[in-house]
C-alpha cells in the first residue's frame, strides 16, 4: 500500500497549524526571533555508492555516495538544522545498478544497495528523476514499496525494502486514476533551533513542503514501458497546483526538486530543462539536476570554473551563478554521482505571525571533495559494509569473460578529434542487427526497405562529461584485470546506457545533414584569426548528442568546419564516393532515446520509427562480441572494428591554440591511433583535465 506522507505530515501538525497556515504565531513566539535552515542536496547518484568504477575495476576517490557522506556530516555539524533531499536519478547508472534490477532482480525482501545508504544517511525526502523509469513500473513500484494503482503493474504483496524517507513526485500520474502515482507532496515538520531578539534560545516547528519534478520528455526515453500508462505535466502547471496546497496546510517554506536544468527560453510544458520557470511559482529554494553539472559556482580550492552553459545565460536571466540565485530564488546543483553537496542555507525571521526568508542573509554552495592540500576528503567508512555483499557480486558479474579479446585499446579521450576505437564497434553491432532485422522480417513494409542503405550511429558516452575519469577505455588483449580478454564489464564501458533500445528510422539525405548539423553543435565556432586559447568543445555537459555515423567500408564520409557558426559546418557529405543528394534515402541504427525525438534532431521526433527493437543496444554490442567468439573468430581488430575514420574536421589554420580538454597522460595513445592533429599536451585546468594542443590544420 501506498504510504501516505501527507496524511502523516497533516496529523504530525495538529493541534500546532492555525488557520493561517503557521505552528508558531500560537506558540507566541516574539517578533523578530530568528532561525537559520540549511537545505542539503544530492542529485544524479546513480547508484555510485561506493568510490568504484566497475568498468575499469578500479577504485576513484572523485566520486561516491561514501564520500558525500562525509560533506553530509560536516554540513549537519556546521548547521543543525537542516534537511538532507535528493533530486532524482538514484536506481540507474553503473553495473551495480543493472545486476540488481536486470541481471540477478532484487527480491522485494531485500533494500537496493543505494537506499541501504540513503537510510543510513537518513534523507528526509527524496524525488524522482528520468532514470527513475528506465527499468518500468513494475520495479519502481517494488523498490519504493508503493502501489501506482495502474492497470497491469503490480507491486508484490507485502511490504518491500524502499527508502525510509518519503518519495515525492508532483507532475506524473496514472492514465487510468487520473491521479500521481507518488504523493505529489510532502510536508516535513522539523523542530529547529531559533534565536529570540534578546539572545535567548527558543525551539520553534517549522513546516517544511517538497515538491519534485521529472521532464515530459520521460514519456519518449522510455516510451516502451510507459506507454499508455502514466502522462507528465509541466514543471510550471503543476507547483501551480500544489504551492498553494502546501501553503495552506502550513508550509513554511517550500522547496523544488527539479530534474532538469536552467533552460532560459520561452515556457513550455514540454521543456526538458524547465526548472528555471519555476522561480515564478512561489517556491523558496530550487534544487536541481539532470545536466550533471555545478550551480553555482564551486567555491573551494581548485574548483572548476563556473561552467560554459551557465556563463552563456543573457544578463536578462537574472541568473547570479557566484551567488547561486535565479530570479532571485536560492538554486544548487550538486554535480552528478555523489561528488558534491549542494548547499541553501535560509535565515528566516518572525514577522507579523509568520517566517519571512531574510534574502540578504542566503548563501548557496556546491561544495567539492577537494580538500586544501588538493587531495579527496575521505570515504565515510560505515557506508562500506552496509554494500559489502553486493559490491562483490558486481565484481563478480562484471568480470565474467565474453570470449573475445582486442589486438587494441577503444578509446573516448580523443573521440571529439576523430577516433572511433570506442564508437565503430558500437556503430557495427548496431548496424549488423538491424540488417539482419530486415532481411529476416516477415512484414511487407520491412522488406521494401532491402535495397535502402543502412548506416548507424552512436555518441561517445563516457567522453568527460562527469569529468577526467569519465572516459571509456578498453585495453587491448589480456591483462591482469582481464586475463580472458573482453568482459561483461566492456559492453557497459562502450555503450553507457543500459536502458536504451535499438531502433531504427528511415530517413532523407536532407535529414541525414540536418542530423550531422545537430551533433556539430558540440563544438566552439572557431576563430582563425584569434590569437587567445580557443576551446573547440565549450562543454561536455550533452556530449552523449555527439553522433557519429559509419556505414559498412566506411562508405559514409563528411567533414566539420568549425569556422562556420552552427548549422552550416557540415560539408563534403558522402556515401560510396557520391555526395549526398537531399532525396536520398537513408536507414539509421540508433537508439529509442534519439529516434523519439531526445536531442532535439529535427524531424526525428518518432514518426520515421520503422524498427522498434526488443533488444537493449548493451546487449546489441555484447551478442555482437558473443557471436565473434562463437564464428571462431573471437578477436576485434584495429584493421575491423576501430580504425574507420567516417569524420573530419577542415583543414584550419589557427593564429593561436585550440585545446581538447582530456584525461591526462593519453598523448602516446593518439599518436598511436593516427589522430594527427592533437600534437601536445599542456598543463591541467582547475578540473584535472589535461588541456591537449589541437592543430586543426592537420
């Protein structure tokens, strides 16, 4: 059964609630009494618990639930009264995450790892991300330990492990009740410690309201398990709806979860990143996620500069990301995988029978693992032991042998200059499943697609967007770590996301540019004459909307000019030698993310979808390796599978540098690869990036 924390939250404040929404004006507590509160966030987790890094086997101190344990308890020391949320994107993101939901199922007996470790942090609420989803309902459903009272998913009977904190959810309800499949709401009373005019300590309750909020677009990424099920409101309609709720039950202050980002454009219900439209609804404080990135700016030593897509908001934004305010409402973003805490503290003062937010007293933080002498803080060591059994399966699982090794290493550090080492493998599983889809389809439609030509496309993933460790890289043939060659491990490191599915969409040559002109976008408009640094990829915050496309003999051939402002930078597109003609016809591999519409393609918003696989592309790229090892093959190929180049850029001479930011020391590795045009490797930024000299003339 459904927990209903607003039932509990109302009958916890009787007696204490007037009509005028406030505990305290009864209690008389004296005008001009003072309480500081401190909101603390964490957001985009995924199911990083510990500092590990199951695709390399390899431990990584810049991230983990273990050591944002430590800024939790810090930040409890430093402000007593507070409240620890959560913003989304908990279950889903590493091996640990798809054993538990996919590989060996969690029993609804047993807790998942990650909320062993939220309930012994003791979150006071938590709301919901896109990632949430990715496994269906039916799992949600169980690992929340909730009814969503929708036809054909069904929670087991009795009472399952979930978090111990309430979940949250206010713009996603059921097709069939009409109704939020979460609580849309909570209110948390806390007592807290306050100071009276004349210095003296006093106990005042305030009543604290949490709303939460995922993006429309959940109904296209995982259209195969929501289909029909549940509708999304926008972000704006729906705190419309319920801050006057919490209001009136009582909500001192009222707080927005918000998994999207800070898109500055004109309002839409349909915007992925609409948080920022709601600094208009009333809230207090808004704390958000999903770009993976740092609001405001960090403030500890050697942190990374504020970050380009924040920098680039006009003036007219009223955006301060020193101060961490948009419209003038306190906002943090804390990052992604457990590697910041973001930080609201209010001071809020009693004014005519109700608390009033003093803003001049408001401080935002995102605060770092980095200490002053520039090393990590350390691991919490009661987070450890609460995972210990599952850390090891995954181990376990993640070190089962495929069969097949490499003659060389697949790369993501250089995929933005041109290497494909980590995507053409990728590109031809894809590319292989769907010919064959076709080819062996019974349906007539199907089979008028024979003689179109099949490309593919795919993103570098792992390419830095979650910083210097966030790159793919598969070794070539044996090693210690994997003395069998390639792993289940491998697929995960080249195909991220476990939850896309294989799709594919006939298009025209007209879209195949227009697509190609999307993915450009990614990078800087250079300037020739300039003789300051240039970045020529401003950020990585949207990398995985960098596709590259192959076609069989890499008969598919095109060129970037980054001189050129976005939109007209694609030239020389090819294929069999011909330059693309607007009417041609195309067929694309891809995934279901891209084919409805994710990425903001244009025209490929589902309605060219002529394949829609069963198939994760994960499991595309490991049944692809499987059936190597089994031809007898058993062996991928810089000569096959790594070295077929479909991009590049045109040839530029620039009158001062042009940097790649990369993980360090991988220099040999591009001259090795034959990437030509990345010839030094320069100093760190304050991020641990290596910033790599580019000679686009090369």
């Amino acid at each position: 059964m459904k927990t209903n924390w607003i039932m509990m939250a109302a009958l916890a404040g009787v007696g204490l609630v007037g009509c005028n929404g406030s505990s305290n004006k009864a209690a008389n507590i004296p005008e001009g009494t003072t309480v500081t509160v401190a909101l603390l966030e964490t957001t985009d987790i995924h199911s990083n618990v510990l500092s590990y890094n199951y695709y390399a086997l390899a431990e990584d101190t810049s991230l983990g639930l273990e050591r944002t344990s430590t800024l939790i308890q810090a930040a409890r020391a430093e402000n007593p009264n507070n409240v620890l949320l959560d913003d989304g994107d908990v279950i889903q993101g590493t091996l640990l995450a798809d054993l538990q939901a996919v590989a060996a199922p969690v029993p609804c007996t047993a807790t998942l790892a990650v909320h062993k470790a939220m309930n012994a942090l003791k979150y006071d609420a938590g709301g919901m991300g896109n990632h949430e989803f990715n496994y269906g309902l039916g799992y949600l459903s169980q690992i929340t330990n909730t009814d969503f009272a929708i036809p054909g998913v069904s929670k087991p009977s009795g009472t399952c492990g979930a978090p111990t904190f309430p979940s949250v959810l206010s713009n996603v309800v059921g097709v069939a009740s009409g109704k939020p499949i979460f609580n849309p709401y909570v209110l948390l009373p806390r007592d807290f410690a306050a100071v009276a005019p004349d210095g003296s300590k006093l106990n005042v309750k305030i009543n604290i309201g949490v709303m939460s909020f995922v993006p429309p677009q959940i109904l296209e990424w995982d259209q195969k398990v929501l289909a029909g099920k549940v509708s999304v409101t926008g972000v704006q309609e729906a705190a419309k709806q319920y801050v006057p709720e919490l209001r009136s039950k009582g909500a001192d202050l009222v707080v927005a979860l918000s998994h999207g980002g800070l898109d500055t454009s004109a309002y839409s219900p349909k915007m992925e990143n609409g948080s920022y439209h709601l600094t208009s609804t009333g809230i207090d404080a808004l704390m958000i996620g999903h770009s993976h990135l740092i609001f405001p700016k960090g403030k500890e030593l050697g942190a990374a500069a504020l970050d380009a897509s924040f920098a680039a908001f006009p003036a007219s934004a009223k955006i301060d990301g020193d101060m961490g305010l948009v419209n003038g409402v306190p906002t943090v973003m804390a990052q992604s995988w457990g590697r910041r805490l973001g930080i609201i503290k209010l001071t809020m003062v009693y004014q005519g029978g109700k608390w009033v937010v003093q803003q001049d007293k408001t401080t935002v933080e995102s605060r770092g693992f980095k200490q002053a002498d520039g090393s990590n803080v350390k691991a919490d060591p009661a987070i450890a032991p609460l995972v210990a059994t599952e850390h090891d399966a995954t181990i376990a699982y993640a070190k089962k042998p495929l069969g097949v090794s490499t003659d060389f290493e697949m790369s993501a550090y250089f995929a933005l200059v041109g290497d494909v080492s980590a995507i053409q493998l990728v590109n031809q599983a894809q590319l292989d499943y769907v010919k064959n889809f076709i080819a062996t389809s019974t349906d007539a439609s199907l089979a008028s697609y024979k003689n179109i030509p099949v490309i593919s496309c795919s993103a570098p993933f792992k390419a830095g967007r979650n910083g210097p460790s966030d790159f793919t890289d598969v070794a070539a043939g044996a090693t210690p770590a994997a003395p069998v060659g390639l792993q289940v491990r491998n697929p995960g490191d080249l195909y991220l996301y476990s939850n896309n599915n294989l799709q594919a969409v006939k298009i025209k040559g007209s879209d195949l540019k227009a697509w190609l002109e999307t993915s450009a976008k990614q990078f800087a408009q250079i300037d020739p004459a300039k003789t300051s640094e240039q970045d020529l990829v401003p950020t990585y915050g949207t990398i995985y909307n960098y596709d590259v496309f192959y076609a069989e003999n890499n008969a598919l051939t095109y060129q970037i000019d980054v001189t050129k402002p976005a939109g007209s930078r694609i030239v020389n597109l090819r294929h069999k030698g011909a330059l693309v003609a607007d009417s041609d016809d195309f067929i694309v591999a891809t995934n279901d993310y891209r084919a409805g519409g994710g990425g903001a393609v244009p025209g490929i918003d589902g309605s060219k979808t002529i394949i829609k696989s069963p198939d994760a592309n994960q499991a595309v790229v490991s049944n692809y390796l499987l059936a190597l090892a089994g031809k007898g093959a058993g062996k991928v190929t810089l000569a096959d599978n790594g070295s077929a180049r479909s991009w590049s850029f045109v040839k530029t001479a620039t009158a001062g540098p042009v940097i790649l930011r990369s993980a360090p020391g991988h220099l040999a590795l591009a001259k090795s690869s034959g990437i030509a045009n990345v010839v030094a490797e320069g100093t760190l930024d304050a991020s641990g990036f290596a910033k790599y000299a580019i000679d686009l003339s090369k």
